[in-house]
C-alpha cells in the first residue's frame, strides 16, 4: 500500500506541468510599542527558517531603531536570514503619506516623501546591514508621489495590499516599480484566530493555485504581522482618527495569552505546510521578484498595431512578446527608443477647435513632444500647435489615427482606458481607522490616473 502511495505520488510530481505558484509571505514588523511583538517576530522567522521557508519582513524605521536600542540583535540576525523589506519610518505616527501628500503636486510630494522616508531607509541598511528590497504603505495610505522617492531611494518593489490601483489580481507595472498590489482573489490569509477554518483556508489555497497553474503561472500574496501573534487590537490605535499623542502617552495594546499565541504560530505553521507540499509551489522573498519577472524594457513592436490601439484606446498592450504601456507606445510611435518614463503632472486641456492640423505642424508638434520627453523622462501634460494645444491623451490618439502621409491630420479625441484601472472611491480605498475621519484624498487618485500612463500588466519569465 506504502509502495503504491508513493508510486502515485512520484507519478503526481513527475506529471506536473502546471505554471509556477510563487508565493510572497510577508510580514508588517510595526508595532514598536509591545516587546512581546521583538519575540513574535523573532519565533515566526525562526519557524518559517526550519520549514525552509524565506519570507518576506517589511519593517518600520522606528521598529528597527527599538530593536536596536532594546538589544535584541537575536531578531535582528533572524529577520536578516529572510527578506527584508520597508513599511515607513514611523508608520502611523501623525501626519501619514497619504494624509500630507494629498494637498501636494507630484514633484513637490516625492520631495517631501523623500525627505521624511529617506532617514528610515538609512536606518534600516544600518541596523540589517542591507537595502530594503520593497516597500509598502502603512494601512491604506497609499500614493502616487511615493513611486518617484521610492525609485531615487533605490527600492524597486511596491509589496502591499490596497485598491488604489490593479491589474487582474496579479503583479503589474506602474510608476516605473513591480507591484504586488490589490491582488483580489489571490490575496488571502488564514485566520489566526480560528484553527477550525484552516481546511477551508486550504481549499481556498488550493483552488487559487488550480487556477494559476492553469493560467502559466502567478502570485499568491499572504500577509500578517507579528504583533497580531501577540495581541488582539493593533498596537497604532494609539493614533485613531487623526490623534497623536505624545510617546509618554502610548498605551500599550491588550495581549494573547500563551496559549492563543501557540495556536497562532500553530496555524501559521500548518497553513505553510500545507502550500509547501503541493507541487509546483514555491515561495518567492521580494528581492526575487524581479528575478521571476520580465523587466520593463519592451522587445519590439508592431508599429501599425500599437498606431490602431492608440488611436482607439490610451491604455496597455499585451502581445506575444512584451507588456506595453501606453507609455511605451506613445514613445514607440513618436519614433523613440522606449525608457523608463514619469506620467505627465497635471491633466492638460485640449484647445485647438479645427477638426484638422496641418502635416508640418504636426510633424513640429512630435518632435517637441519627443525631445520633451528624452529631455524629462516625463509624458508632457499637453502638446503645443503654435499657440494651441492637444491634451496628452487627445495627441496619442491623433498620433495613432495619422498615417504620416496625408497634408493634414485629423484631431482624434483621447480614451484613456488605462484610468479605468485606478479606483474612482476618493473615501472608501483611504478607510483607515488612523486616518482623521472623514479623510478622502480624490488628488491622490487623479495623481494616480495621470500616472496610469505607465501602468501594464507584468510577465513572467
Ligand atoms: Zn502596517
């Protein structure tokens, strides 16, 4: 019978042929307030090291310097056999990114990203001896001026959890990082508070990775904290609605007994081994991420199919052999080798009322545009005819409907598709309990919109 099982099993493996499910662990490390959090994190990279497992901790500045301070290079060296990524330097102490970067314009806003953020990131290479190899938000305060700073502080990976931007529940492209991002159906996490949910946790599992690899492959992202292990309320509640008290003033959160914190780590335990058994599942640390992915860089295109995309559509194109932004192929058919670009600022008007432009001057109109954006790295908001003007969206469409030949080229209105992908909820996609109440933040998502220039899906290798 043993032998038979085996056989079965070996036949299982050797049948397998499935796309890979890479799944990304990982773990907020924030809450610098309760130490049993040190000793939850250090125990969960302890487990997940004897299961062979590399997971990913993305950790708070303040976290990493209390560590520091209190000693505990024993956490320390056992998150550094993981992943480790950045979550903010101070996470939900007052005013939080997407709070003060609402009111600020796109340049102004990575500045001052960079400025408050760019001390934690030092602190962290400091104290773990290496560049963090992701970012992500604290709770929902998420924005688009981060993806610059985050570029220019050498972080490539946006690894969180949202509903600001997506593409189809996987990973995606967009503001020049890979993002694993309101990844929907393939986001999930076991509860810890339940152990008789786990075989449903399973099949949930098991049913999304049945569809990944039937798809060619994809990612499962599953996140905790290790303070949840700990406690039953987050630790940041110090900072509800808008509240900053002074440190003297930090409660500190109510804990799990001993025994809910064995059943935690149980279940954590047991859920990864579960994804661990089936065939064809791997997990994947941040850092690797740009390893399993295509990078950004387009391989060719067809230019006649890229011009009657545009001219119908402002949004990506996914062919045989690349992902193309509307970025990408606006520069492919302005005649420029394809790189790395920043969306425009704002959202241009159009201006010009004749139906028609004449072929010099809109011969001039696409060579100013291009030197532009080779000069920039920077869609412009709008393009200039003489003293008129095309909205960005309105020139790519005209670009794309003009066959370079005739004396005069006909206006085309624009179809930013691509805006679609961003959400439209200005409440709903900031609701975060240490946000003030009431907060909306409509200028981050526009932001994000105009940004959606550089938005496609991303491929793996
Ligand atoms: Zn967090």
């Amino acid at each position: 019978m043993l032998r038979l099982f085996l056989a079965v099993s070996l036949t299982v493996v050797g049948l397998f042929a499935g796309g890979p499910v890479n799944v990304v662990l990982w773990f907020d490390t924030e809450d610098y307030i309760e130490p049993a959090a040190d000793d939850a994190a250090l125990r969960i990279a302890t487990d997940l090291e004897k299961l062979g497992v590399r997971a990913t901790f993305k950790v708070v500045g303040e976290k990493a310097r209390v560590l520091e301070s209190r000693g505990r290079t024993d956490v320390i060296r056992a998150l550094s056999r993981h992943d480790i990524g950045y979550h903010s330097n101070f996470h939900s102490i007052q005013p939080t990114p997407a709070l003060y970067l609402e009111g600020m314009s796109w340049l102004d806003g990575a500045a001052e990203f960079e400025r408050r953020e760019r001390p934690g990131v030092d602190d962290i290479r400091r104290i773990f001896g290496i560049l963090p190899s992701c970012y992500g938000q604290p709770g929902s305060s998420w924005a688009p001026q981060t993806f610059r700073a985050l570029l220019r502080l050498g972080i490539p990976v946006y690894l969180d959890e949202g509903e600001q931007v997506g593409i189809d529940d996987q990973p995606f492209w967009f503001g020049g990082m890979l993002n694993v991002f309101k990844m929907g159906r393939y986001m999930m996490r076991a509860s810890l508070d339940d152990e008789g949910q786990l075989p449903q946790a399973f099949e949930k599992f098991d049913r999304a990775a049945a569809e990944l690899e039937s798809k060619g492959g994809g990612v499962i992202s599953i996140y905790y904290h290790p303070t949840e292990f700990v406690t039953t309320a987050f630790w940041d509640l110090n900072f509800a609605k808008g509240a900053n008290p002074e440190r003297s003033e930090w409660k500190k959160p109510p804990r799990r007994t001993a025994e809910e914190s064995e059943r935690c780590y149980r279940i954590l335990n047991r859920y990864v081994e579960h994804m661990k058994a089936r065939p064809g599942v791997r997990f994947v640390a941040a850092r690797e991420l740009p390893l399993i992915y295509e990078g950004q860089g387009v391989r060719g295109g067809d230019r006649a199919v890229i011009a009657r995309h545009m001219a119908a559509r402002q949004t990506f194109l996914v062919t045989q052999r690349s992902s193309l932004s509307a970025a990408d192929m606006l520069q492919i058919l302005l005649g420029i080798e394809p790189a790395l670009v920043e969306g425009p600022t704002v959202r241009g008007v159009t201006s010009i009322r004749a139906g028609v432009i004449s072929r010099a001057a809109f011969e001039r109109a696409k060579a100013d545009a291009a030197a532009a954006i080779r000069g920039q790295r920077r869609l412009p908001s709008e393009v200039w005819i003489g003293a008129e003007r095309l909205s960005l969206a309105d020139f790519a469409a005209t670009l794309g409907g003009d066959d370079g030949a005739a004396s005069e080229v006909q206006v085309r209105k624009g179809n930013p598709e691509m805006e679609r992908y961003v959400a439209t909820d200005a409440h709903g996609a900031f609701s975060w309990p240490i946000h003030p109440d009431g907060f909306s933040a409509p200028q981050l998502l526009e932001l994000a919109r105009l940004q959606a220039w550089t938005l496609k899906p991303a491929r793996l290798k």
